[in-house]
C-alpha cells in the first residue's frame, strides 16, 4: 500500500527551511529572555535608585551652570529645594490619571531668588477644582520641596500636546516654557511634595501634592522565564521533528 502524506518524509528543501524557521524564532525567543533580564537589572538599579533619593535629605537645586549636566541617571527624583515666587498668572493644567482619579497637575512657574524659572508640579486638581479662583494661590516668597522629574516632550500616547489651544497631556517644558513666555526656565521640572499635615487633613486644600509614583513593576524576570520557556518548547518540537524524519528515512541521517 502506499503510504499515506503524512507518512512520507518532507523534502530536503522543507526540511531545511523549517530548520532555519525553528533557529530563528528559538534564537529570537531566547534573545527577548536575555532582554527581560537586562531590563530586570535595569529595573532593580532604578528602585533602588529611587527609594534612596526620595529619602534623602533635600539639596539646593541644580543651576543653570549644571542644566547640561542633568540627566535621568544623575538626577533624575533627586530631592530638592528652591525658593522664589509663584507666578500664577502663567500656570498650566497638564491632563493627569492618578489614584485620586483623573483630572489635572498644575504647573506654576517659580521665580527663583536667584533669577532662574522652574516649573514647579504643584499636585493634582479634580475635574470641578481646574478654575483658579476656587483653590490656593500662595503669594510671596516661600520654600519648594520636591522630588526633580526630567521634561516628557511631545504628549502622551495617541495625545500631542496642543499649545495653540491650551492643551497639554504631558508636561513638556521647553513647549511651556515657549507657550508662557518664559525665558531661561529650567529644562526639568519638580514634583512638590505633599502638604504639611496639619493642612492636608482639609480636604479644600489643593493642588494635592506628593502624589508621585515612585513603586515600580518589576515582571522581568517573570517575562524572561515566559521566553525561555518557548524557545525550549521550539526546540523540544525542532528535536522532535529530526527524530520522526530520521525515521521516515529509515536512517540516522536528517538529510
């Protein structure tokens, strides 16, 4: 009797196509593991990073002399401290999703003593609060403390900025800074801290700050076992098919 399609043995050009197609998707899948793990460390350097920064106690904010030098790996949720003045009639409302629910971050410009503008992320406002005459507008000199944050440029997914219609989803400051008029404003900005908490018991006081996230996922290495997993499951199939053609052959050679 004649044996059937799915008896007989692939020919040497499908066999060898399909051994180049488990190869690369089995190298693909392990170099995505290897990915997640370099991510991992990563993402370990970044929390650790992080939770030392926040706790840290406050320094002076970085001068212009030292804007070039800022970076994420420098500076980046370093605590700090600046003085100066609210200029409130330059405010802007950043579109913002957080825990409280959505609304919108304020961003003040703060006329440093020393001459220099910072953008200062005063908190979160719900929906019904965005009007600046329902909430507070501290006047003179006064004292920032907050964690600095490295300028989002262009918008959020799916959502770019709009400055011609005073739209903003993301909190780009040189964009601000351009629509604002504000010259030799700072290219980072600051999260303020919350207020103290004989203030924040009233639940009127907003902005509402402190409300940066500072805990990160960490599934890297979860995703890396995930990846490792297919490229062993690949080739278990590829062994697999080698051994089921050497016996279609009759013989221990694959080709």
């Amino acid at each position: 009797m004649t044996a059937s399609i799915r008896d007989a043995p692939r020919s040497r050009a499908a066999l060898v196509w399909l051994t180049l197609a488990g190869l690369g998707l089995c190298a693909g899948l392990v170099a995505l593991g290897n990915w997640q793990l370099e991510r991992r460390v990563w993402k370990l350097d970044l929390i650790a990073r992080v939770e030392q920064r926040v706790h840290a106690a406050p320094v002076a904010v970085p001068g212009p002399e030292q804007w070039p030098q800022v970076s994420a790996q420098r500076d980046e949720y370093r605590r700090v401290r600046l003085a100066g003045t609210f200029l409130h009639d330059r405010e802007t409302l950043v579109q913002a999703a957080t825990d409280l629910g959505d609304g919108y971050w304020v961003l003040t410009p703060l006329k440093t003593a020393d001459g220099p503008v910072v953008l200062i992320n005063r908190g979160f406002v719900p929906p019904e609060r965005r009007d600046r005459a329902g909430r507070g507008a501290p006047g003179g000199a006064l004292t920032v403390i907050g964690l600095l944050r490295l300028t989002e440029p262009g918008g959020a997914f799916l959502r770019r900025n709009d400055p011609a219609n005073d739209r903003w989803y993301s909190r780009d400051v040189s964009a601000i800074a351009a629509a604002r008029g504000l010259a030799g404003c700072a290219p980072f900005f600051i999260d303020a801290e919350a207020a103290p908490p004989s203030q924040a018991s009233d639940s009127q006081v907003v902005p509402i700050g402190g409300l940066t996230v500072t805990a990160f996922r960490n599934n890297h290495l979860v995703y890396a076992v995930t990846w490792y997993t297919l490229a062993l499951m690949v080739a278990v199939a590829a062994t697999y098919l080698v051994l089921v053609e050497a016996r279609l052959r009759g013989k221990g050679d694959y080709f």
